[in-house]
C-alpha cells in the first residue's frame, strides 16, 4: 500500500456506499445528557471511512477506452 501518493490528476467518485453522506449521528439510546442535548455517537461509512469518495481504482483508469 503506498497510503497517501498525491497523483496529479486524482479522481474520485461519490461513495457507491453511503452516496456521499460518508458520517452519520446515531442517537446512543443513553438518553440526555446534563446540558439537555441528545447522546450520539459518530460513526463512518466503512466503506470510505468517512471521506465520502471512492478512489477510482487502476483498472477503472486505464480500462475506460471502449
Ligand atoms: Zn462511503
């Protein structure tokens, strides 16, 4: 894995998985807290991890002439 390799003309796609709404708040069931505001916890689309894009895999790049 080369992790972060800045790529002159990187491309990404919405997320297939979440659509773009890569975080979302879910209400923990604890109820309140002292202030008042609902407890939630927030969590990521596993599929993007939270980035909601998708990278544009190798195959897709070089494989788009028909
Ligand atoms: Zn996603």
């Amino acid at each position: 894995m080369t992790g972060h390799t800045p790529a002159p003309h990187a491309q990404a796609r919405i997320c297939p998985n979440c659509h773009g709404f890569a975080t979302a708040a879910i209400t923990s069931g604890l109820g309140r807290d002292h202030r008042g505001h609902l407890r939630t916890i927030t969590v990521d689309c596993p599929a993007c991890h939270g980035h909601g894009t998708t990278p544009l895999s190798a195959a897709q790049l070089t494989g788009g002439r028909a």
